[in-house]
C-alpha cells in the first residue's frame, strides 16, 4: 500500500465529492487550531468540519459555526 505524503488531510478525490449536508456547496480543506477541517465554501454558511483520522465528520450537530 502506497503512503502518501502530500499534506492533504484527506484524498483529493473524496473531498471532490464531499459536500455540506447543511447547503450541499463543496468543501475546502483549511487548517483548524486542533488539525486539519473542512469548511464550506459557502459564504453564507460557512460550517466548519473536523477530520477524525482522516474521516471527515460531515455532521452538522458537530460542526463549528463562523464566528
Ligand atoms: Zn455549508
């Protein structure tokens, strides 16, 4: 099994499929004060997501909210 050491919290071809369940805008990758997250790129909602061990928690009960 091939490691990659990319820096990439998780593959690019999950988050391309990745979405906020809170809008459905995709997410970007972004670094949170304990590790990688995802955030919406939805200026409106702007969730943000952490990443578990490289799985996203796509919930939004666990999602952040922008200040
Ligand atoms: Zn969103």
């Amino acid at each position: 099994m091939a490691e990659q050491t990319t820096g990439a919290p998780i593959e690019p071809w999950l988050r391309e499929i990745l979405r906020c369940p809170a809008c459905r805008s995709g997410l970007a990758d972004a670094d949170g004060a304990a590790g990688p997250e995802l955030h919406c790129t939805n200026a409106d909602c702007g969730l943000q997501y952490r990443i578990d061990d490289g799985v996203p928690v796509l919930l939004v009960d666990e999602a952040r909210k922008p200040a």
